[in-house]
C-alpha cells in the first residue's frame, strides 16, 4: 500500500500542502481575530491537525518515518491541551 502512495504526481502533494498552509492562515487568524475563547480553542486544535497533516506528507513525500512519531506526539499534545483548556474555562465558570 505505502508503495502506492509514494507514486503520487509531485503537483499533488504540493497542492495538498499548499492547501494545509492555506487552512492554516485562515487559523491563525481566527486565533487572532476570534470574537470567544473557545473559538481561539478551536483554532488551536485544527491547527495541531493541520501540522499532523504537514507531517504525514512529509512522509509521503521523503518516505522518512520518523515524521510519523512527530504527528503521533503532536496528536498527544494537542489533547492534553485541550483538555486542559477545557478544565481551565469549565472552573473559571464556577468561580463566577
């Protein structure tokens, strides 16, 4: 299956990373520009999943492994993140 994959057209990964780069802008200023904290959550989050992506056509693309073990541990960050945004704006509304 891996074999399959790596005879992609370049073009295509490039779009695919052109397109990620895009999603990422448009994130970041959502990030910036976000009217709630939980947009700004949000945004966060689809960022680490568009770097997951960045990564896996890095693998795509040079066939170097180890790629995978960066988006693995960057999936785990952007949990645990999450997660504790979450508890963070979840107790700051009892103490309100």
């Amino acid at each position: 299956m891996y074999s399959e994959l790596v005879n992609l057209p370049p073009f295509v990964l490039t779009a695919a990373q052109a397109i990620l780069s895009l999603s990422m802008c448009l994130c970041l200023f959502r990030i910036w520009k976000g009217p709630s904290i939980m947009d700004r959550v949000v945004a966060l989050d689809l960022i680490a999943a568009l770097i997951m992506g960045q990564f896996i056509l890095l693998v795509l693309e040079s066939g170097f492994m180890a790629y995978l073990d960066a988006a693995a541990a960057i999936a785990i960050i952007s949990f645990l993140a999450t997660v504790a945004f979450a508890r963070y704006l979840e107790n700051e509304k009892i103490a309100k």
